[in-house]
C-alpha cells in the first residue's frame, strides 16, 4: 500500500469529510472511476481522429492479387536465404 498526503483548502476538506469522501474506500473509488473515465476519453479520441484520416483509396483485384505475389516472392527469397 502506498501512503499519499494531500493539501485542501480547509472548506473543501471539511465538506469532504462531513460527506465521507476522504475515507480510504471512497477515496479509492474516486480515483479508479476518474482513470475509467480517463480511459474512455481518450479510446473516444482515438476514435475521433481516426475519423478525420482519410481513408486510402479501395485496391483493386489486380492490385491485391500484385501485393501478395510481390509478398510471397519475398518470403521464397528470404526462406531460400
């Protein structure tokens, strides 16, 4: 366990005490719904600029069909070694 000492202002932490927020459960609480919450909004950033790249053109059949005959030679060259 770790031992973390905080500074109030003496209102904030009178009414944290008076409404159980500065008990060891609470507190725990708190912080691991905070970094959920950190989680998610930083997954939902990810998503956000993952919305705003463009996506690259749709290949052709010719095209894929090119990418794995150029993929398999690499692969016979480097087992070949």
């Amino acid at each position: 366990m770790t031992t973390v000492r905080i500074t109030l202002p003496d209102q904030l932490a009178q009414e944290a005490m008076q409404a159980g927020l500065l008990s060891e459960p609470a507190l725990e609480k708190l912080l691991r719904e905070q970094l959920q919450a950190r989680r998610q909004d930083g997954f939902f950033a990810a998503l956000e600029r993952m919305e705003r790249t463009p996506e690259p053109p749709a290949m052709s059949p010719e095209e894929m069909a090119e990418e794995i005959r150029a993929m398999r030679e690499e692969r016979r060259a480097r087992a070949a070694g």
